[in-house]
C-alpha cells in the first residue's frame, strides 16, 4: 500500500461534489461583522454571531475548513493543552481553574451545538486519559494532585487499570471525561451551513490585504474590492501580514499526523477499546485515537516549522517516525502500513493558550489567534461573539492580549 503524503483524510474522503463552492468577493459591501479566517474558529465564530442577531461576513482566502482545522486529529478535549501547574504559576490559582473549567465547559458546549444542529461529523464521545511517560511518573502524578486539589474533574489510573483500559504498561495515568472525536473538515463546514441559514455570508478564495480602523467603521480591502463594518474579527491561526506587530507573540510550530490502514478485528483485541483517546507526557507528547473505520490515528512529532525545500523529505521521515512509536507503544500492531501522513501548522503562544478578545492597538478589531485546541475554537466563538455584540464578560480577561 502506498502512503499518500501531505494529504488529510478529513479532506480526501469527503467528496468533491458536496462541497460548497462560495464564491470570490468583489465589489463594496457594508455589513455588521466580517470575519477573517474560514477554519473551525471563523465557521463557529460566524454562527454564534449570526444567532446573536449580527449579519457576519466571512472571508477565506483558500477553502473553508481546509487549513489546519481540517487537517487536526479531530479531538475535543477539556484542557487547553499546557499543565494546570504551568497556567497556576504564572497566573495564579483563580485564573487558571477559570481557564480549565472554560475549556471542559466549550467541549460538552461544542458536542450539544454539534447535536442540536445535526451536523454529520462523526461525533462520538470518549474518555480521554493521559499515561505518564517513562520519565515523568511522578510529573503527572503531581499534575493530577494539582487539578484534584483546585476542584477540577479528574482521576487516577493505577497501573493495573492502565494497563486494562489501554493495554499499555504505565507507573499511572489521569482519566478526563468531557472529550470527544470528530471529523473536523465536516464539523467545520456544517457551522458553515448553519451560519449561512442564519444569514451568515461567506467567501472563499477572498485574501484580505489591509485592514484600516476608522472613527465610526473598520474599512477590509480584499483582492476583489472592499467592505465596511463595525468591527472584524480575525481567526487566522497566527497573526498575519496585515498585523505585523502582533507576529512576536506566536511561534510557528508544525505538528504531525499518521492514519494506518484499517486494523483487523484480532489485532484490535489487543488494543484500547475504541472510546479512548490516549495521549502521553512526553515532550512532545502524542496522542492517539481510533477513527470510524477501524484505523489509528497518531499525532506527535511537533517541531518548528520546517523550511520549504525540506518540507517532503521531513514529512516523510516523520511518518516513519510515528509509526515507529506508535509500534513502541502497541506492539501488536506489527506490520500495520500508514496510509495517511500529513503535517499542519499553528502558531504557539508562549503560555500555550489562545489569545482571545480586542488589543488596545486594534481599535474595532477582535482576535481569536493561537494554539491548535478545537475546545480553544468554539470558547473563541462565544468570547468573541460576546464581545461583537457588546456584552464581553469580565472573566474573558484571562483569554486576553493583557492577561
């Protein structure tokens, strides 16, 4: 079997003929909210804003959901990402059980969305447990007593029930609940749809080349013309061109991603039952999840980014990489063949949280910037959905550029 590199199953399994073609933009247009960036944050943020009674524009400048939304590992998880002993340090207590509730609380928000609008994306719900690596047992172990201790839902695996959950050999591990795997690229465009039956407009192969704030309105130019509104909404991932200043916050990072070919019904007996996830406390760590048709997905490897003429020599080498230790991990699994090896950029915030809300030095602006969590979107779609609508709340200070 060969591999198909550089290539996201999300994208490549869906066909080509249900996808939605929006159009480029041209012309003048006034509206309410236009929002920059059609990945997960940008269709979410577009929908929470038309439900609010806003008439939100959004631009793409490739296709919708097929950035790094698309190209994710599809998991919604409770935690933002960094440990809550990292985020109590340097912010205090308060704040970081703030973060870490907001972010179990946009996980289950994002499942019941998902539901009640009847998107087809393979949502399935599952526990999401956190094995200690060879070298930090007691790491995690302190981890868990941390979280315990500020009230946050967690526990503990002994060794023996790691073992029977993830028929893996661990000195412990911390069980989350509130996860759950999705196809990201058909989450991404049912928010889209639903937005757009809300009144939602959208436009694809639409690059923005200046935004310019103004006393009463912000003035978005676009390759095909201009549009004028009370505030923009920016969900690019990473700080873009137009926004130069804010470059310095974020470090382009590139993570990694491998799909087997589909797993025998002996071999996956010896596995973890399929509503786990799994992820370690390596640096970096990997996480890995079963797909609806019976493949593995892992996820690891993560790296700065990669200059251009290496990028398919990288990609390749990786894939074996992860393939490699994915063996490590379930020895069972011997002779299983990737069939999927992709990578996806993000940018990384110097605290692993998302920045989200205005910046003093963006007047009518607000951004939704940061980090690959899809929790981190959907909280970013109510934040800044709040915010657009003149209703923000003092607790999405923790979220913001002066936290």
């Amino acid at each position: 079997m060969r591999t198909r590199y550089g290539i996201s199953p999300w994208i490549d399994t869906f066909p080509r003929s249900r996808r939605p073609d929006h159009p480029r933009f041209r012309g003048e247009f006034a509206t309410d909210i236009v929002i920059v960036g059609g990945g997960l944050t940008g269709c979410a943020t577009a929908y929470a804003c038309a439900v609010a009674g806003l008439k939100p524009v959004l631009v793409e400048a490739d296709r919708l959901g097929q950035g790094s939304s698309g190209r994710s590992a599809g998991l919604l998880l409770p935690e933002p990402g960094p440990s809550f002993r990292d985020v109590a340090a340097r912010y205090g207590l308060r704040a970081a059980r703030r973060i870490f509730e907001s972010w179990r609380r946009a996980s289950l928000d994002a499942a019941a969305l998902i539901r009640r609008l009847k998107i087809q994306c393979g949502l399935e719900a599952c526990e999401h447990i956190v094995v200690a690596s060879r070298d930090d047992a007691k790491g995690l172990r302190r981890e868990f007593e941390a979280r315990s201790a500020a009230g946050l839902d967690c526990n503990w695996l002994s060794p023996a029930n790691v073992r029977k959950s993830t028929a893996l050999e661990a000195a412990g591990a911390m069980r989350l609940d509130a996860s759950f795997t999705l196809d990201p690229y058909r989450a991404c465009l049912g928010l889209a749809a639903a937005a757009k039956s809300r009144g939602g407009i959208f436009f694809e192969k639409s690059r923005v080349t200046k935004v310019r704030a103004g006393a009463k309105n912000v003035e978005i130019t676009l390759e095909g013309g201009v549009i004028r509104a009370r505030a923009v909404i920016v969900c690019t991932g990473m700080a873009t061109a137009e926004f130069k200043p804010l470059r310095r916050h974020f470090k382009p990072r590139e993570q990694y991603f491998v799909v087997t070919e589909p797993v025998g019904a002996a071999i996956r007996k010896q596995l973890a039952s399929r509503d786990l996830t799994i992820a370690d406390s390596a640096s970096p760590p990997h996480q890995v999840r079963w797909t609806r048709d019976d493949r593995l997905l892992v996820t690891g490897a993560t790296q700065d980014v990669t200059p251009t003429r290496k990028r398919d020599a990288v990609l390749v080498q990786r894939t074996g990489q992860l393939m490699y230790e994915l063996l490590m991990m379930n020895p069972a699994i011997s002779g299983l063949q990737p069939e999927y090896g992709w990578d996806a950029s993000y940018g990384e915030t110097a605290d692993g949280i998302m920045y989200i809300g205005p910046h003093r030095n963006y007047p009518r602006h607000l951004f939704g910037l940061g980090g690959q969590s899809l929790s981190g979107a959907f909280l970013a779609a109510r934040v800044l959905a709040r915010a657009a609508n003149g209703e923000s709340d003092k607790h999405d200070d923790v979220f913001g550029w002066t936290r």
